[in-house]
C-alpha cells in the first residue's frame, strides 16, 4: 500500500479514537470535543508515527525528478579543477561574467 495512504489512515484512526472517547468520557460538546481530539491527534501521530512520515517523505522525495547536472554544478566544478590544478588555466566564466560581458559589448 502507498506509505502516504497508511499515514493517512492511520492518522484518521487516531483522530476517530480519540474523539470516540472523548464524546464518551467527557461532557465536552461535540465541537469541543472534535477540536481537541485534532489536537491529541496531531500530538500522537506526532510522536507515534515517524517511521511512516519517514516513509512517506521518501517516497515523494524518490518520485521527484532530479537533473544529473545543472550549471552551478558545472560551474562550481569547474572553479575547484581550476583551483586545485597547479597548471596555468583559463579561469571558469559565471554566469554574472557572461553578463557582463554582453552588457560590455552591447554598449559598444
């Protein structure tokens, strides 16, 4: 079953439970009572349910598509290699450079 469906689930459970027995036990009105059974689910769940919420957080993390590269990445490995080389090479252009680049021969 999909983790975010189990947490849900189980969420919803404590919640019913929680008003169940606070509409049994207490003389509490029903909307007080609803309003603090949100309350102590929220606290429970909290607490109990971690290993789902970890579940559920990478299962939406694994669904996310991720570029293998983008251009910071190129450029920030690009500035250590050029860094870290002892040989003379030609500094790594940002995009701010190409920038200004442009700007320069644009108001030529």
């Amino acid at each position: 079953m999909k983790a975010w469906l189990v947490y849900t689930l189980a969420r919803l459970g404590i919640f019913a439970a929680a008003l169940a027995l606070l509409l049994i036990l207490t003389p509490l009105p029903w909307y007080w009572a609803t309003i603090v059974a949100a309350l102590v689910g929220l606290l429970v769940s909290y607490i109990a349910l971690t290993k789902l919420r970890a579940n559920v957080t990478e299962s939406l993390a694994n669904r996310r598509v991720r570029p293998e590269r983008d251009a910071d990445t190129d450029f920030e490995d690009d500035f250590v290699d050029a860094a870290d080389s002892d040989a003379p090479s030609e500094r790594p252009v940002s995009d701010a450079d190409r920038h200004l680049a442009h700007r320069e021969q644009d108001q030529d």
